[in-house]
C-alpha cells in the first residue's frame, strides 16, 4: 500500500484495501473475533439485559489536547453503554476516509483506539472503511456503535427521576470543549487545558455493584449540563434546582467562557457523568466517584424538587439570585465530538 496516503483505491475492495487491512488497520485492532474477517461478527450469548447504541464522531481538530479523535469515538460509545448501567463489551468502527489522508495520522488514530478499548475493556469486533474523494470529507469520519449488558433489573432511565432525589457531577465541567476552541482558534490564552475524554464505566461500576439508588445516568456531552438535565427534567416530569457555587469549573474554562460570553452549563464533555440518586445514598456515590482517577473532583450539585406539567431546570446563583437554565437552541461551538 501507499505509505503516505490513503487513496480511493484503498476503499475499492482489491489488492490496495486488502493490505490497508492487513498491513495497518489489523496490525493495531487484530484480535480473535475482528481477525476472522467475516462480513459479521458472531458473538457469545449474553447474561442480563443487552444495551446497544451507536455514534458518529466529527471532532475538528482530530487531535487535541488530552485526545484525538480516535479515543473520543471509543470513549463517547462506551460512555453512553455506562449511562445505561451497561458493561462495555464490543465495538464496531466504521472510517470514512478522505483521499490524501496520511497514513501516518491514520496510524496515530487506530493506536488511540486500541488504548482507549483496552482501558475499557472493549473488543472491537467489526469494522469497515471507505474512501471518499479529496475534498468530500474532512479527513476523517468515524462511526463506532457498541454493545454492552446491563443487570436485568435495571431502571435507570431519563424518566426515572424523582422529587427528592441528588443531583451529582462526577467532576469539573466544561474542559472538552474549551480543549478543543483553543486547538481550533489558537487563542494565545495559556490555559493548560486536557479535554477530559474517559472511558467511565470503571468510575460507575461500584454505584452500580453496591446499590447506590442510582435513578439517572447521562453523560453530560453536547449541550453539557444544561442540556442534559433539562431532557432528564421534561421525561421524568420534575423540576430540578441546581447551586452554582457547588458545580465544579476549572478557574481556565472561567476565564475563557468570562471572556467569550459562553456558560459553562453548556459546555461539552467527555469523560463526566451526570448521575441523579436516592439523596440518602448521595454521600455514598460521591466517595465511590471519588475513589477512580475520573471522579476526584465528583460533587452533589443540585436536587430533584416537585413533579410539574411544565418542568423547569433553575439554578441559584453564586450573587444571590436564581435563574432558569433553559434549552439551548444549539451549541456554542460546533463539531466538538
């Protein structure tokens, strides 16, 4: 094959896309299931409830700092199993290639896949690749589409959230998306920001395992928090009452969002899980959350009040005041994951 880049010969099925296979995708993601090469996988009969989901990542730039595009689209699908109370067990990745791509890039990203699959504990066990002209795509596209299993008398649902109920973050909020503005932008503002992406089943097994009244479990991505919780808000039929001064945020997303006009509530972020339990139990989850490297900075932010016909998301503020946190119409940065 081209060892500088990718050609749309590489996506047409012969000789060209056979080695692309073999000599470089296979090399980083070979395993027993993936190296059958068959046109699916066929996998072992589960215990407990089987949990399916699918993503599609466009992130600009394709590496940022604290990630690339190739963990985001591993972490952003397992995280969406964990918010289900699923255990991460097999993903698909899917690329769409644009002709010119360097094969070197190409090769930086599978390697990022294999350490954020592993860290999960995930098998990539189906995959497929196309090329598209040059100028038809932005590098590259990846789809990713995971498959877990969850207790069978799992509950955890938007709709579940109750009157009374904790309002927890497993950490600062805000960092993935100010990582990526300032790779995009080149601010000139030295913040020494990471995006935050993790895989965080780990984090929330122990909730899980031990009994924790988890209700709700999202992770807070596009649209952050605000969006999040006003979606958890209108399913279950509540109102939910934040405090600002109990939601963490790094002092560098301040200052950028101080700056720019941006509210840290809508934020995107990628290694964070919104989780809303029994408030007798929440003490319990923040030491749980605490006790991985992805929940240090965990905290209880805000409580589940009345039922409502017309559920609002409210936020007391850090001057005295109150203020509702509405849907936001869009993002405040596009293609972010």
């Amino acid at each position: 094959m081209d060892k500088n880049v990718i050609t749309l010969a590489h996506g047409m099925g012969g000789t060209k896309m056979q080695s692309l296979i073999n000599d470089l995708i296979l090399k980083h993601l070979s395993n027993p299931v993936i190296d059958r090469l068959e046109d699916s996988a066929v996998l072992p009969r589960l215990k407990g409830s089987p949990v399916f989901t699918t993503d599609s990542f466009v992130v600009s730039p394709l590496f940022f700092p604290g990630s690339d595009i190739g963990r985001l689209a591993v972490c952003g699908t397992v995280n969406d199993l964990a918010a289900m109370a699923a255990k991460p067990l097999y993903i698909t990745t899917a690329f769409i290639i644009e002709e010119g791509f360097l094969t070197a890039d190409l090769e930086r990203i599978l390697v990022s896949i294999k350490k954020a699959a592993d860290e999960a504990g995930v098998i990539v066990a189906a995959g497929d690749t196309k090329v598209v002209e040059r100028g038809k795509a932005d590098g590259i596209f990846i789809n990713t589409s995971g498959l877990g299993v969850a207790p069978e008398k799992s509950r955890v649902s938007s709709s579940a959230a109750r009157p009374g109920n904790a309002v927890i973050i497993s950490g600062n909020i805000g960092d993935h998306e100010i990582a990526i503005l300032q790779a995009r932008e080149k601010m000139g503002i030295e913040t020494g920001l990471k995006s935050d992406c993790a895989p965080l089943y780990s984090m929330i097994e122990p909730l899980i395992r031990r009994g924790t009244g988890i209700r709700v479990m999202r992770d807070a991505t596009r649209g952050g928090l605000g969006a999040v919780l006003n979606e958890i808000a209108a399913a279950s039929g509540v109102n939910i009452r934040l405090n600002q001064e109990d939601i963490p945020v790094d002092k560098g997303v301040k200052a950028v969002c101080g700056l720019l006009g941006f509210d840290p509530l809508f934020l995107a972020n990628e290694g964070k899980m919104l989780i809303i339990c029994e408030a007798k139990e929440a003490k319990r989850a923040v030491k749980l959350l605490k006790g991985s490297k992805y929940g240090k900075k965990a905290a209880v932010i805000g409580k589940v009040e009345a039922k409502s016909s017309k559920p609002l998301v409210t936020i007391d503020t850090e001057a005295g005041g109150e203020r509702i946190v509405f849907m936001p119409e869009g993002g405040q940065l596009p293609r972010i994951c």
